[in-house]
C-alpha cells in the first residue's frame, strides 16, 4: 500500500517565468531559490520548494507532488501502481500519473529534513519577513467525481475526510483536514493552491498587502464549516487559479470517520454568504465581474457560453 506524508510541491505552468517569479515573491512572500528562463522554484519556509513555476505557452497547473513516507519507497509505489494496473512514468526524481481528468500527480521519495527542531528554532536561510509558513493543499474542480475519489483513495491512499453532499469531498493524509479536495461542478480545472498562515492577523496583513498589489479575493474571508479553517481566496488572473490563504484548520483525531455535510451555507460557511457564481469560473465574463463587484451592484454573471 502507498503511503503520502504530506504535499511536496505545485507546479504551474507560466508565459513568463521571470516576471511571475517576481510577482509570486512580492505579493505572497515566498523566497526565489533558483530561477533561470524555463524554470523558477519558490519556498514559504526552509523547505526546498513549494512552488515550481514552469515556462509555457499557456497558463496551467503542471502537476501536484506529494512526498512518500518513509516507510515507504518509490519502488514499492511503483510495484503498487503496477498492480493497480496505473500507468506511470519516471520523472524528476519520482514517479508520475495522472488521474481521470489527465491532472499529473508527481510521487517523490522520502527526504530527510534540514532540521528537526520547529520552525522558529531553525537558523534563519532566505525567508522572507511576514512569508506564509507552508503550502498546505489543493482544490481541483471535476466532472468526474466518482472516479476521482477511486483514484485518490486506491492509487494514491489518500482517506477521505468529509463528504459535502455529493458533490465535493475532502481528502486528507495526515492530522490536517484535508490535503486535496475535488467538487464536482461538470468540468475539470486547477481551482486553488493554499498557503498556511499563523492567524486571521498575518491574514489581515497580507490582504492588506494583496490589495495594494491590485489582488481582490473572490470570496473571503470565511470559516467553513467543512475543515473548519478561516480562508480567504485571492484571485490570480495570470495563472488561472486562487490562492487560498488561511488558518486554524480542524486537526484530525488517528481514529477519524468521514462524515457527510448537508450541501447548504453553513456546511461552506458558517459566518455567512456563499460564494459568487465568478468564484467556480475563470473566464473573462467572470473575472471582470469579481474585479467590478458587478454582482453586488446588482448585475448577475450571465451563464458562461461553451464554445
């Protein structure tokens, strides 16, 4: 059996890696550990990476990584695809598949830390000041959702955490809530990567931050009741996607058993209003109408033409 300790990386696919490395260091605060014309890899923390930007023609999320445990070896994840019958392909050091929407999934082996003392005793390397303290999950959308919970569970030994009617679940492999989660809303795309902070402070500072930046959320802040964290979803034009920032994630007892929430307000946010119809789109019609506020001033999005 496969076994995941927690998200290694995302890699995304940019038209210009220089200018989003710069841009992703400047507004979420995360240090450039290397960068060259195809290629740049940012950090939160002391970890080696947790962004990877990748030179495109088109924006895009590349694949997620996750990092084996150490009890488990990329061989015996390999001789556990194999007899899954899941095709994989060695890449960058792991292993790489895909699940039912064609998402890449990068398998990495085990890797020994730097240091084990908590983070604030660690010596100090290239952090920034105010940095997030660590990349904590991602959201995809699906129209596929039955399979993608088959894959997820089977090929990659996640658990699931909750389920939000039959339309969304969350998965998780360690005491955090949830490390990935899918909703089914027809159509597969990249919805958000996350980023961990201290408290709805730093939260506040780095909004603050964001929007002298030009950054807006398109919805936030809230407190889900599903994983129970405070989060708030900044837009990003560029790479098609959010970023989720947020706090206070619900930590999970070893003897967790799923639970199914009713598919209601409270269930996605406890403090109050659902999400605008813009914040599961990512076309233009949808962007401008977060960016001008067009719902709140009483123009409703129009449904979204399939070409």
């Amino acid at each position: 059996m496969i076994s995941l300790r927690r998200i290694d990386h995302v890699s995304l696919r940019v038209r210009d890696v220089e200018e989003a490395s710069r841009r992703w260091s400047a507004q979420f605060g995360l240090a450039v550990r290397e960068r060259d014309g195809r290629r740049a890899r940012l950090a939160c923390d002391d970890e080696p990476y947790c962004l990877e930007l990748l030179a495109a023609e088109a924006p895009g999320v590349e694949h997620v990584a996750y990092e084996l445990r150490r009890s488990c070896t990329l061989e015996e994840a390999g001789r556990h695809f194999e007899g899954l019958g899941v095709p994989y392909e060695e890449h960058a050091g792991g292993l790489r598949v895909a699940d039912p929407d064609g998402n890449r999934v990068l398998v990495l082996p085990y890797r020994e830390p730097r240091e084990r003392w908590v983070s604030h005793a660690r010596a100090a390397t290239d952090q920034i000041v105010g940095h997030p303290r660590r990349l904590g999950h991602v959201n995809f959308l699906t129209g596929r959702l039955s399979e993608g919970v088959e894959f997820y569970t089977r090929a990659l030994g996640m658990r699931i955490t909750d389920w939000l009617g039959e339309g969304g679940v969350w998965f998780h492999i360690n005491a955090d809530h949830h490390v990935m989660a899918l909703v089914d809303k027809g159509y597969p795309h990249f919805h958000h990567l996350a980023f961990d902070v201290v408290d709805i402070g730093q939260m506040r500072v780095a909004l603050d931050h964001l929007g002298r930046h030009g950054r807006w959320l398109g919805w936030g802040p809230v407190r889900h009741g599903i994983g129970g964290n405070i989060a708030s979803y900044v837009r990003i034009v560029e790479e098609e996607c959010f970023v989720e920032l947020y706090c206070d994630m619900e930590q999970l007892e070893a003897d967790h058993e799923v639970r199914r929430w009713p598919d209601n307000r409270f269930s996605s946010n406890t403090w109050g209003p659902l999400p605008p119809r813009s914040y599961f789109r990512f076309d233009e019609a949808a962007v401008a109408s977060e960016r001008e506020s067009l719902e709140m001033l009483g123009h409703p999005l129009k449904e979204e033409v399939s070409s």
